[in-house]
C-alpha cells in the first residue's frame, strides 16, 4: 500500500460544527482520514451554478455510508503501544465491541476471521506489561467510557467481556467479525489502491466511470453526484437500552445478575439503588454501575424503619409491603430516566436472568408506559379500580385496558413516559387515593402502582413478548428466544436477609419440624377481626414462621360494589356468606395428628354478628370435640390518633373514622379500656379533611352518638365484643411481631375460646339485651349511647339518619 502524502489539517479551533462531527463519530481513525480519501478517489469536481438551494439539493441526493475498518493487528498495537494518542487499551477494545461484532459463519459483511488465541495473545501481553508496573496505559480515560472503572487489577474482566460480546462462548474458538451497522461498502483502512477502486465502483453511474467526490463528511450537492458518509458504526443500533435495579439482603444474588446481564451488556447503563442499608460500592465498581444509596445506616436500623414502616402502610397507604416509601421508589425511576439517556429501562431484581441480548424487534410501542410478562395470577384489578379506569384514563390510553397489571422483575418501562409521569404526578393525588380505595394494593405494592400510574398519565401497559415469569412456564415449554426470565432464585441465600427477614414472610421462613406437642395436633381456626382497608393477609402470611402447622389463609371480606368498606351492609350479608362457607370447610378438615392445619380468615366483625355465627356453632359441639380444636378470636386495633396517616385522602380518613365509630363504644369497666376518647379528638381530625367541614356538624354528631361519648370530657373506648386476644397494631415494631404474639396466645392460652360466652350463643337476639338505645318518639330515631354489640339498632339509627341503605 502507498503512503498518502502529508496534507494540511483543519485547525480544529477554525473547523466548522459539520467539518468537526466526522472526526467526534470515530475515535478509532485518524485525522488524516478524510484528506486519505480525498487522496484515493481524486480531487472533487467543481459542479456547474445552479439556481438552486444547495442544502435542499442534498436532501434529495442518494446517500452512501462507507465503513473503513481497522484489522485486529492494528488493535493490538493500538492496546499495547498507545499509538493513538490518547487512547488507552480499555477505550480502544471498548470501542471494538462497541462498532463490530462476531458471527459463528461468513456472510458479505464479515471483514476477517478473528481466532481466539490472538485475543489471548493481546490479554497477555497486556497482562505482562502489568506485571512490569506500566500502570500507564489503564489510568487515562476518556469521556466516553469514564464510568467503566477497569484497571489493572481488573484486566479479567475485560477480557470476559470482550470475549461475551463477540460471541466466544466455552467451544467457539473462531468468530467472523462484522461491522453492527448498515453499510453500502465496508473495506479495510490500509489497502488504499484496492479501497479506492471500490469506491468509484460504488458512486460511478451505470455504463460510465466516474470519480466521486469524497470530504470530510457528505459533498458533492448536485444531481451527478451522490453524498457520501465516512462513519464508524454507531455505537448504539435502535433505541437505547439500560437497567434499573433495586437491592437489599441478597448480595451475592444481585452480584451474579448484574455479572449476567454485564455478559450480554458490557457497557449499557445500569442504575442500582441499595435501599436496605447494605454496602454495595464494590459491586457498583466491579460492574460498572450507577449506586443510589439513600440510606446509609446499617442493616439492622434499616430492617427496624422499614419493618415499622411496613406495618403502618398495612393499615395506611404510600409504603409497599418492604417497608419502601412508593413516592421514593418512583423518585429513583425518574432519576434513572433523566440520567441513562436510554430510551427504555429493564426492570432487573434479584431473581431476574439474562438468557441472550434482546430482540429490538420486540421493543413495545411508541405509546406503551411499561409491559412485562403475561403472567395474571393474582394480579387482575378489582372490578371497581377497572371499571374506574376504562372510564377515566385519558383517550390516549387503547381500550380495553389489559386487566392485570405486570410491572414485575423483568419488565421494561419508557423512559418518554417516565418523565411524562413525573411532570403528571402532583396532579394525580386524588386519582391515585380513588384507586387506592378501589384497590388496596395501589400505593401498596409497586408494580401495579407504576402500570396504575402509567395508564392515568396516557400510557398503554402491556405484554414485553422478549420476558417471561417461570411461574406461567409449563413442563415442554421452549423459552429459549426469550430473553430475560423473572423468578430464578438460583443464588438466593436462606441467610442473607438476616434482620430483614421478617420483611420477606414469603420468600424466608423458619423450618419447623413436626411438634411432640399434642397442642400443635389440634385443629386451629384463628379469626382476625379488623378494619375493612387493613391488610391482615400479610399478618398470617407470617403467621407461618411460628406455626408448626400449615397456615391457610381465607379474605371473607366480599364486596358488594366492588369494594367493602363502612356501612357497606349489603357487603356484611356476603361476607357472611363466605365465613359460614369457610366454617364449614374447616369443620370437615381432618384432626389427626401432624395433618392438623391453621385456618385464618379475614374478618370486619364490627358488632360480633359474625362471632355471633361461630359462638353458636360451637356451642352445640360437645366437649370431646370441642377439646379437638383451638379458636381464637382476634382483633386487631388500630387507635385514633394512628387513623390517619401520610398519603391518605380525605374520604379513606372519613371512611376509617366512621368504621372506628362502629368496632368501638364506651367501656363499662376501666379494665377493657383500649384508650381515652373525648369529642374534641374527633373534630381534631374531622378539620383536617378537605371538604368535611360543609357536613362536619353532623358527622360529628353521628361519630359520638355511635360511641356513646356525651358532653367534651375523655370516655375509656373498647372493642364491641370480647375478643380472645387484642392487639394494638401501632404499638408493635413488625407484621412478625404480630404473628408472633397471635401465635403465643393459640399455644399458651389453649383454654375455652371467650366468644361462647356472649349472649347470642344463648337467646340469639342481642338487642333483646341491649338497654342503651332510645327511640326519639318526635324523630323516630334511634340514639345510640352505649351499645355493646347490637347490628340491628345501629344499623337502623345509620340508615334513619341517611335516609337509605347506602
């Protein structure tokens, strides 16, 4: 090959924006590039005046993108010797498997066959010159690759990734290289006579040779001419792809799928959050990834806030069932959004694989907010959060709505729509607590709040066909062209939570044997009675972390317009109906020895008519059999001054403050006192709603009649029935500290269950004994003052005041 002869270069002070983009598109070439080709093909041809806009002209000008591409040779000497100055081995193989990739066989695109044992042969001498101290040609980076940390104690991993992104895998010893982008020519860089002749082949008109006129971008701007484009395969091919990951106990889980994901994606963005306390600075730095750590106390604080935090979101809102702040963890989506600079972000966990790269020809649509896997069990809205939502979301949202959500691990969500989101978020308050009281696990669980969220900002949610959840996978399934698989607890370690466990019932629980107990042989009904919006599922969840039996759990809580929620009669006559379905169900269970089982059911009892149903159940068993079964009956208490917590809207405030008027009354003995309750605590909290004011007069006084409290002084409140066990939920630390105490009293207090001692279970007509209502003979309404447990006349002074059912 001939030596192009030297020619001046543009001072890069004087250069024009377009004379100095070629030569920012490759920092593999040098500058003489355009001037060599300039060189090769000839001096351009001055074209005739034309009467006409020559930018317009080049618009409508054929296009032509030649690649020059370096050989491997000049790769090796580039990493060793730095000649290109500037440039250091890392930048220099970075930019390699940015721009070129390899393929198992030939194709006209393929530049040469790359062998393994020359990438080996480059490692090693680079190894070498590490050994001899020349920590050179590692310290300097440029702009580009500043965020890749490797150095010369991480020169494995380098070569790993070299090796993964240009198809090496364990038997693959050849590879053919090729460039990732499109291209009308590609040639080598030093074979000038040879490259030459290709391109005036390629910009000569039929039947006639021409030469073409190349610079140092795209000339020529008339029609005898064609533009031509010298380009270094763009480092990124489609849309931008990045990472998004939260993590907390499983280190070494997380270490091995960021160490997965880096195979297939050596130098894509990855964001990481470490919101349990834990140290993940040296993963962050091994890989290559954005660290968020908002909380850097240590892991034992942080299981101790977020445990509690947990707990008061179970009868709250705004906190998801770890213990994480939702508006947090949006925060940190919005963050990644505006940093990454990527078009989409894969929502990676601990328990998400990375099969192979994606395919970009699966990518969601233009209007898709987030998709993920087709997987509905247990994620389908509430009938009222979907009926709600087909007739609220904006026109842009496609009709019908998918109606389950999947924003789990593996899903991939826009970053356009994120900061759409954000921009939307502080207007979509009221939106968001409607939902919420449609469907409790908005602003409690995280993936149906971000699919919820995308759809009230005009985002579709949908199906990502490149993912998939192993719980949906069936035995003969082939997922092998699907790219991210979510469920794979492959490196989990039983261990790891440590004092987060109590966070994770479900996914970490304590081995029990069977019990030489005979106790533990009995049958157990266990009956959590609790205001309609706490979530008590979570409470027995980890009721099996104590429990030597298996632990069923039954939400008899039905709704008759597609919520339960205070005064919800018509809710109370079905829930009734699936508790005396469950009674029965756990009546014929079997009771012999270690087959025993615990059934939980999910109870809002608010005046025992519920207990009322067991109580005479039980009481026509015999002691034989009733020396067979435990029965707990359990309520779990929530005081008025933790009614109302941050996130909570004013209707759910109102709606709770309502419901505590009917599970609690004036106590008639100091020793049931749960707490002390005057008027002016009510009204307190009744000022703090937004639009109560217009009728706070009234409900105050439907909130104190209810509970029997007259004049302005305290009155000591306790529950409307006896309970075997209450427990004050915002008293303890955990939802574990709950299931443990609930446990506690099953074994310890193994006597007589305490609601066969009410007085339904003998005349079963409580308001017969029932001596502290009164009709008004002017109003015909009842005023309660006292009321231990009468449904009928509460209900009847309720509805006589509202006037009808609802």
């Amino acid at each position: 090959a001939e030596t192009p002869p030297p020619k001046p270069v543009v001072d890069q002070a004087e250069a024009t924006e377009e004379e100095e983009v070629p030569r920012r598109q490759s920092s593999l070439f040098p500058s003489w590039a355009s001037d060599a080709w300039n060189w090769m093909v000839g001096p351009a041809e001055t074209p005739p005046p034309k009467q006409v806009d020559e930018t317009e002209a080049a618009k409508e000008l054929p296009s032509k993108h030649i690649l020059l591409y370096p050989s491997w040779e000049q790769i090796h000497q580039k990493c060793v010797t730095g000649t290109l100055a500037g440039t250091s081995p890392k930048d220099t193989l970075l930019n390699y498997i940015h721009k070129y990739q390899g393929k198992p066989s030939a194709s006209e695109r393929t530049m040469y066959v790359l062998k393994r044992k020359v990438i080996d042969s480059l490692f090693q001498e680079l190894e070498e010159q590490d050994a001899k101290g020349s920590k050179e040609v590692w310290t300097w980076t440029s702009q580009e690759h500043s965020e890749v940390p490797y150095n010369a104690g991480e020169l494995k991993g380098l070569y790993r990734d070299v090796l993964a992104s240009l198809g090496f895998h364990k038997h693959v010893r050849a590879v053919h290289v090729e460039p990732r982008g499109d291209y009308d020519l590609v040639l080598p860089n030093d074979r000038h006579q040879y490259a030459a002749r290709k391109i005036n082949q390629l910009l000569s008109p039929p039947g006639r040779a021409r030469r073409g006129c190349v610079g140092g971008g795209c000339i020529g701007m008339t029609s005898s001419h064609v533009q031509v484009h010298l380009e270094s395969p763009p480092v990124h091919q489609g849309p931008r792809v990045g990472f998004w990951l939260t993590a907390c106990a499983e280190m070494h889980a997380t270490d091995k799928v960021i160490e997965r994901t880096r195979r297939f994606y050596p130098h894509e963005y990855i964001f990481l959050v470490s919101d349990c306390g834990f140290d993940y600075s040296d993963i962050a730095k091994k890989y290559n990834v954005k660290l968020v750590q908002p909380d850097h106390s240590i892991p034992a604080v942080n299981a101790i806030r977020k445990q509690k935090a947990a707990l008061s979101s179970a009868y709250g809102m705004g906190t998801n069932q770890y213990g994480m702040d939702v508006y947090d963890w949006l925060e940190w989506w919005f963050q990644a959004a505006e940093e990454s600079g990527c078009d989409w972000l894969i929502h990676l966990e601990d328990d998400v694989w990375a099969a192979h790269r994606h395919s970009p020809h699966k990518l969601p649509g233009p209007n898709v907010g987030i998709a993920g896997p087709p997987f509905k069990q247990n994620m389908v809205y509430s009938d009222l959060a979907y009926a709600w939502l087909n007739e609220h979301a904006p026109s842009s949202v496609k009709r019908p709505i998918q109606p389950y959500y999947n924003g789990m691990g593996a899903s991939i969500v826009s970053t356009a729509a994120l900061r759409t989101l954000k921009q939307k978020l502080p207007s979509l308050h009221s939106a968001m607590s409607t939902l919420h009281e449609f469907d409790r696990r908005m602003m409690r669980g995280t993936d149906i709040t971000i699919c919820l969220l995308m759809l009230l900002a005009g985002y579709d949610v949908e199906v990502w066909n490149d993912c998939v959840d192993l719980r949906e996978v069936k035995p003969g399934m082939n997922i092998d062209g699907i790219a991210f698989q979510h469920g794979r607890k492959d490196f989990y370690d039983a261990d790891a939570a440590g004092s987060h466990a109590a966070l994770l019932p479900w996914q970490v629980l304590l081995d029990h044997p069977p019990s030489p107990n005979p106790k533990d042989h009995k049958k157990t009904l266990v009956v959590l009675n609790a205001r309609s919006d706490m979530s008590v599922w979570e409470i027995a969840m980890r009721m099996k972390a104590f429990s030597p039996q298996e632990v069923n759990f039954v939400e008899c809580r039905k709704f008759s317009n597609g919520r339960f929620h205070a005064l919800d009669f018509e809710g109370m006559k079905l829930q009734e109906k699936d508790f005396l379905h469950s009674l029965h169900n756990w009546e014929v269970q079997p009771a012999d020895g270690v087959k025993a089982s615990t059934m939980v059911l999910g109870v809002s009892d608010w005046w025992g008519t519920l207990a009322q149903q067991l109580a005479d159940k039980l009481s026509k068993w015999t002691q034989k059999q009733l020396d067979q079964v435990t029965v707990k009956y359990v309520h779990l208490y929530v005081p008025l001054r933790d009614l109302a917590t941050r996130h909570d809207s004013s209707d759910a405030v109102l709606a709770r403050l309502i419901e505590y008027s009917l599970m609690t009354g004036r106590a008639l003995k100091d020793s049931e006192v749960l707490e002390s309750v005057q008027r002016d605590d009510l009204e307190e909290i009744l000022n703090r709603l937004e639009h109560v004011p217009f009728i706070k007069s009234k409900t105050l006084q439907l909130l104190t009649e209810t509970m029997g409290l007259s004049g302005n002084g305290a009155a000591g409140v306790t529950t409307r029935f006896e309970h075997d066990l209450i427990v004050n939920v915002a008293e303890k630390k955990s939802m574990m500290d709950i299931a443990e105490a609930i446990q506690k009293n099953v074994v310890e207090y193994d006597s007589e269950t305490k609601i066969l001692a009410l007085p339904a279970a003998k005349t079963n007509h409580w308001h017969e004994h029932c001596h502290q209502f009164n009709m008004d003979s002017e109003t015909q309404q009842y005023s309660p003052l006292s009321c231990q447990g009468c449904y009928d006349h509460v209900k009847a002074y309720w509805q006589s005041v509202t006037g009808d059912d609802e």
